[in-house]
C-alpha cells in the first residue's frame, strides 16, 4: 500500500450398464454354443479388427498429472522489493467426458521472502502463498496422454497472500497484503520431433479483468482501516519447455514468467489526525525455475 447434471449422468450409465450386460448374456450363450473352431475363428477376427482400429481416438478416462517445481520469485514496485525461494506444487486434470476439450488445472506456490524497502528498512523470512486456478478449452481434442497440443484458452483465479506482519530494521510495522484476481490466460503448445532440443515448448499469456487487492493496514495500528483497492490492468507472460530425453519416466520443465499490474484505483482513508489516499502501486514479478512432471 502507497498512501498518497447428476441424473442425466446416471441415466447414460445405467444405459450402458444394460447394454453391456445385454452383450455379455448375448456372447456367453454364443459361446456355450459355437465349436472350437468357430471361437478360434472369433478370436482371430476380433483380434483383426483390433489390430486395425485407427489410433486416432481421443484418449479416454479421468487423467491426472502432477508436478512439483523449485525458483525464485522476485517482486519489485518503486519503492519496495520483496525476493526469496518458492516450491510449487501443479495439478492437471482431464477426462473424455467433457468431450477430450476442457481441463481443469491447479498451482500452489510457497515462499520465504526478504524483504527490502528504501524508506521502511529490511524484514526476513516472509511467507508468501500463490494459487492459481484455470478451467481451459482446448481449440483441438485431446489425442495423446500429456498436455493438449495447440490452442487452449480460458478463465483463471489467482491469489496471493504475503504476511509482513513485524517490524523491519527502522521500527517500521508490517501487515498481511492479499489479492484474488481473474484472468483470461491463452497458450500454445507444441510438440517437437524426437531429436530436437526439447520434447515441446509452451508459450501462455493472460490479461487481468478485473482484481481487488487489500492490505490489513490494522495489524500497524488501530487507528488505521483495511483498505481494499481495485485493479483491473496487468498482463503476465510464461515460456517453458519440456526435456524427457534421457529419462525413463517423466520430464523435467524449466519456465520464466514475468507478471506486470499497473496502478490500482485510489482509495481516501482516515485516521483521527490525518487523511491519506490509498494506492497499490504498479509491480513487477519475475518467477524463474523448473518443474518435475511426474509419470
């Protein structure tokens, strides 16, 4: 803060469960009354057919993929920097049917941060949480067991919560900042032939509709309010790229992203002796590291 549809579901299973007991009473009594030879012929058939099935069907079942990551997390606006070392942990999920297109997908990062201001002094060891939460589309059906390939977009909630809450190296006092924003993020997926420098590259980017950010300006003194800010400019940007070269199972994923908000509104306040205007000042993040996608 600078002051100045569950019945249709069980429909189709019950369904497909008469169906499929149907077919089984069917292929039992065929059995019991076919020879040796016309179950061997059956089989030699089946197994044609199988054989020649096309193997550009979506791929099909509930599909997890996780992952963990290490970086840095740097956060500058004019006056103040906030840096230290954040673990993440990352979630994908897609199923066949929501139609092979839609996804649902999860960060949590943890961090400790130092933290370093011209006017306010040093404070160590702050603990700092990002989420991020996206429902994306994918522009192609999901063919292959990884990430889509192509065009995916869609909307996504993020959160931020960093506790500043003591008191730096000149007397200043610290207080919890927490923001929760929406975002319309776009990326790009591309897989690369065996042998290239990668596995595949992914290119994401999103713009801020709309966020609000709130500093717990209470936890310095009682005579001051919480003060809550509204932004609605900012853009981030992400590059990665996937190695499994060498590796029996999983890939590991180096990443940059850079993350810009601009100036939020500005808030009037006041205490019993003063009035103060209320602005979150424009930022900067720079988050640098790699990822461990598991198998």
């Amino acid at each position: 803060m600078r002051s100045s549809e569950r019945p249709a579901l069980f429909s189709r299973w019950h369904q497909a469960a008469a169906s499929a007991i149907a077919l089984w009473l069917g292929v039992g009594a065929a059995w019991a009354q076919s020879s040796t030879a016309t179950v061997s012929t059956a089989t030699t058939t089946a197994a044609t057919i199988a054989s020649s099935t096309p193997d550009t069907t979506v791929a099909s079942g509930l599909r997890w993929h996780w992952a963990t990551s290490a970086g840095l997390n740097s956060y500058t606006e004019s006056m103040m920097r906030l840096q230290g070392p954040e673990l993440g942990l990352h979630l994908r999920l897609s199923d066949i049917s929501w139609g092979g297109h839609w996804g649902l997908e999860a960060d949590v990062l943890y961090g400790r941060q130092d933290y370093e201001s011209l006017n306010t002094g040093r404070l160590t060891d702050i603990p700092n949480i990002e989420t991020r939460s996206r429902i994306m589309y994918a522009h192609t059906a999901q063919r292959t067991a990884g990430p889509s390939m192509g065009l995916s977009y869609g909307l996504a909630v993020h959160t931020l919560w960093n506790n500043l809450d003591g008191t730096t190296t000149t007397g200043a006092g610290g207080y919890v900042r927490k923001a929760i924003q929406l975002w319309a993020p776009v990326r790009w997926r591309e897989g690369l032939a065996p042998g290239g420098w990668a596995t595949a590259w992914t290119a994401e980017g999103g713009v801020l509709i709309s966020g609000q950010h709130t500093s717990v300006l209470s936890q310095v003194s009682a005579v001051y309010p919480d003060v809550t800010n509204r932004q609605d400019k900012g853009v981030y940007l992400q590059f990665s790229s996937e190695h499994r070269q060498g590796l029996r199972a999983g890939a590991w994923s180096p990443f940059v992203r850079f993350t810009w908000l601009g100036d939020s509104d500005t808030v009037a306040f006041s205490t019993t002796t003063r009035h103060y205007q209320g602005t979150e000042p424009l930022s900067r993040r720079w988050q640098v590291g790699a990822q461990w996608l598991l198998p």
